[in-house]
C-alpha cells in the first residue's frame, strides 16, 4: 500500500512539473527557498493528506425502551399515569421508547369491520407524552391529526419552535405535525404511530438525538390476518427506520388465542404470514439492483424487535401449572412454554433471542385491581378457566443488540400485566473528511495570481482537482475505506 501511494505522489509530481514547465500560475517557487527537493516534500504532504484524509465513523451508544400491553378494550384515564410511568421505568430513561399495545379498543364486530376510529389512539398519545414529559421535560400536548409516517423523515432544527414541520408519508401526500406548545423544548417527541383495530404501536425519541442522528425512512405498515386470515382483530403493525447507517425494525403482533391442541399452529401461521406481507416501500433514493426498487421486509432489517401478545401458552395442565408459580419456579416453568418448544423444534422464530423470563405468568388475572389469577380451584361464578401463561413477548433479532432488563410491572388495568425490555446497541455515525470536499486552498498556501492570467489559473486548479480526485480514487487505501 505504502509503494502504491509513493508510486501515485511520483505520478503527481511528473504531471505538475509537466503542465507547469513552461508556466507556473501558481509561484510555486516563490513559495519555498529550497528548490526542488523541498517542492517535492510539500507536493508529497499535499497528496499523503489528500489520500489519507477520509471518512471518520464515531459509535454512539443507543438505549432502546421496548413494552407491550394488552389493555383489554379499557381507554386511557388520568390515574393510570402512575401506572405507565412504573411501566417506562423513567428512572432509568431511555432514548427510544417503542410502546406496543393490543386491545385499545373492545374487539367487538363493530370496531373490527367499521372505520378506524383514531380517537383512543390520540389518547394514549397524549397519555404517553405527558408522562414522558412531565417526568423529563417541559409537559406540553402535540395536537396529532395523523399518525406520522414518512417516506424520508429528517429532523430539522427551526429557530422558531412554535412552526409547523411537514413531513411526508409513504403515500407522498403531506402530513404537517402541528405542536402546541410553550417556550420550553419538550424531551421527547413522536416519531412514528400506527394503528390497525386494536393494534397499536407508537414510538419516541429524545429530541436531542433528533438534532444528533440523521433519522431517515420512518414507514409503517399493518398486516391483518385475524378471522378469515384478513380482519383486524388479530396480525401487526410495525414501524420501519433509520439511524445514520442503521436500519430497525419493530413489529408489535396480536397472534391468535386460545389453549386447546393445535393453536400454537395457528399462532405460527400468523407469524409467517406477517412476516411475509409486511413491506416497507424503499425510497427512490436506495439504489438497488436493475433499477427494481424492491420493498423492504421485516428481516431486511440490521436491527429487528418482535413483541406483543403472542399467546403461546403452556404444556402443562392447569393445576400443576399453578404449583409451580406457587413456588415460583419459572425455570422449571418454561420447560412447558409454547414459544420456547416452538423455537427450539423450528415451528416459528428460529435464530431469535429472548431474554431470561425470571417474572410470573403475564395472563390471565381475574379483573382489574385483582392480584389472583381467572379460574382455577375454587373458581368464581363466570370466571373463564384460563392456565397461566407467559402471553406478552419480547423477542429480537439482529447483531449488537444487547438485553440490560426483562420485566413486568404490576398494574391491575387490565387482565394482563405489562411487559418491557431495555436494550442497548450501537449506531455508527459517519463523518465524512473527504478531500474532495476540501478546498485546495485549504492546504496550498494564499498566492496572488496576475490577473491578465487568471483564467488559466482557474483551468489549471481545476485540472490539478480533477487529478487529485482520480489519483485518491484509485488507490487501494481510498477503495478499502470505500
């Protein structure tokens, strides 16, 4: 590499001396008292700097919030903040918060087949934003008329922070955010929701990163495959973005229930099939081979996070189920898990990871404000019989992603408990020095140019860049970094 740059500044030194024998724009001897050896040496500095100057790539570390809950139809009211913050763990904040949910809505046969109704999404938004931002930031509502989902968001720094930003969906019609707010700068903002009956996932991101990353790509999309394999109550929503060269993934699922013999396959047939219709259009931008923009799917992804209310349930017979979480015995536990033999026998989710479930059963309890769990012996008048089991998931897919925390918290809201997960990963930030985006005056030394030969002066810098240009690029050093 070393004899192939020596060989690139010899080149170099022959063409300018070549070009410049008869005329010297430039003065370069006026430049030094050396002669031509110390001409040399500053010729050699200028091209060594030009070839070794390139992209710089810091990594920054990212903390990632993951939760699922299922709230059983209930909306959103004011005392259950206390509930959410116990949930988000805002003592240990993340940067991201990616908050999945099922049942926003009661799943009856008219809010499965009638119009989207964005009324109880907005509310749990509003909910959300205000616990986040009560507890890190100036409290303020965002007035949210749309879900957000663009086709090339990138966060813009306005003076004025009362102005309106207008992004566009993967539609290409506009979509203007408005926000409502006072002086002080909220922390964290929307960046993404969505919602399909009663699927929904809605994400944050700390303001600051929006300043700091380049944030690109931001899609959604929703596949339903519940009764007949394409109604709402039951399949996806899922977010799709980019942070700097990082792609991420995060699909919030409500797979089908039910604990009889065979339902753990109807589960996994769900599982694939969000898995096969859930797309992300590519933006025109992404080359891509022969021109065809393909969409871009759920394992295109670098970095992919899977959880909802997957439903899998237990091996095992209810009452000895119930001894075990008795003794609080989770490990002899999940030798029964549906999800776990499913993954270990090759049925669904092959080569994904979920953290150690070191928590109780997540399903079904009796009624909200009630610690017991439905059914069993005794079992109360109307009580559906239910086994216990581990129903909301996290899982993860992908390199660099490493699990800090798994847990639930224990809010009596509804009949499951909520579920989270804190990650941490790395995203490469790329800082470009390319030489051919410095200015040769930055490295020649300031020369006065006679102005009756001016032009030629311009024609021939312009001809000592374009060499510099096609010299860098075709050293080994400038293409390994490429």
């Amino acid at each position: 590499m070393d004899t192939q740059n020596h060989k690139s500044r010899k080149r170099f030194r022959k063409w300018f001396k070549r070009k410049h024998k008869k005329y010297d724009p430039y003065q370069l001897s006026q430049v030094s008292d050396g002669g031509e050896n110390e001409s040399d040496d500053y010729l050699d500095e200028i091209v060594t700097q030009s070839m070794e100057m390139g992209s710089h790539t810091s990594t920054n570390e990212l903390r990632i919030f993951v939760g699922t809950w299922n709230v059983a139809g209930r909306s959103p009211i004011g005392s259950l903040a206390v509930d959410l913050e116990e949930w988000l763990n805002l003592k240990d904040a993340a940067d991201l918060y990616v908050l999945g949910f099922q049942e926003i809505v009661p799943l009856k046969t008219r809010t499965v087949i009638g119009t989207e109704d964005p009324t109880e999404a907005r509310n749990w938004n509003l909910l959300i934003e205000k616990t986040l931002n009560n507890k890190h930031g100036s409290p303020w509502f965002t007035s949210i008329s749309n879900p957000i989902s663009s086709e090339n968001y990138q966060y813009v720094d306005m003076p004025d922070p009362e102005s309106t930003k207008s992004v566009s969906n993967h539609t290409g019609s506009p979509i203007v955010e408005q926000y409502e707010m006072p002086k002080g700068v909220s922390k964290y903002k929307l960046m993404a929701s969505k919602k399909m009956v009663g699927v929904f996932i809605s994400v944050w991101i700390k303001s600051e990163l929006l300043r700091k990353f380049c944030i690109s790509d931001v899609k959604v999309c929703s596949v339903a495959c519940g009764i007949m394999g394409y109604l709402g109550n039951k399949g996806s929503v899922s977010v799709s973005m980019t942070i700097e060269g990082t792609s991420f993934c995060f699909v919030v699922a409500h797979l089908a229930s039910g604990e009889k013999k065979g339902d753990e396959g109807r589960r996994n047939h769900q599982v694939s099939e969000i898995f096969r219709r859930t797309t992300f259009p590519r933006s025109p931008s992404i080359p891509t081979d022969n021109h065809i923009s393909h969409p871009l799917t759920i394992l295109g992804h670098d970095r992919i996070f899977w959880f909802g209310d997957l439903n899998y349930r237990l091996y095992l017979e209810d009452n000895l189920a119930r001894q075990l979480i008795n003794k609080l015995d989770w490990r002899a536990l999940q030798e029964f898990d549906q999800l776990r033999r499913e993954r270990e026998y090759g049925g669904v989710f092959q080569g994904w990871e979920e953290g150690a479930i070191e928590f109780a059963p997540t399903y079904k309890y009796s009624s909200s404000n009630c610690n017991r769990y439905s059914g069993g012996l005794p079992s109360k008048s109307g009580e559906k019989q239910r086994t216990p089991a581990w129903c909301d998931r996290i899982l993860w897919y992908g390199k660099g992603v490493t699990q800090l925390s798994y847990f639930r918290s224990e809010s009596k809201f509804s009949d499951h408990r909520p579920v989270s997960a804190l990650f941490s990963t790395q995203v490469e930030v790329e800082k470009s020095t390319n030489p051919r985006m410095v200015s040769l005056q930055t490295i020649l030394p300031t020369i006065t140019l006679p102005i009756a030969t001016s032009n030629h002066a311009d024609r021939t810098q312009s001809t000592l860049l374009s060499f510099l240009v096609e010299d860098i690029e075709a050293s080994p050093t400038h293409k390994a970094k490429g």
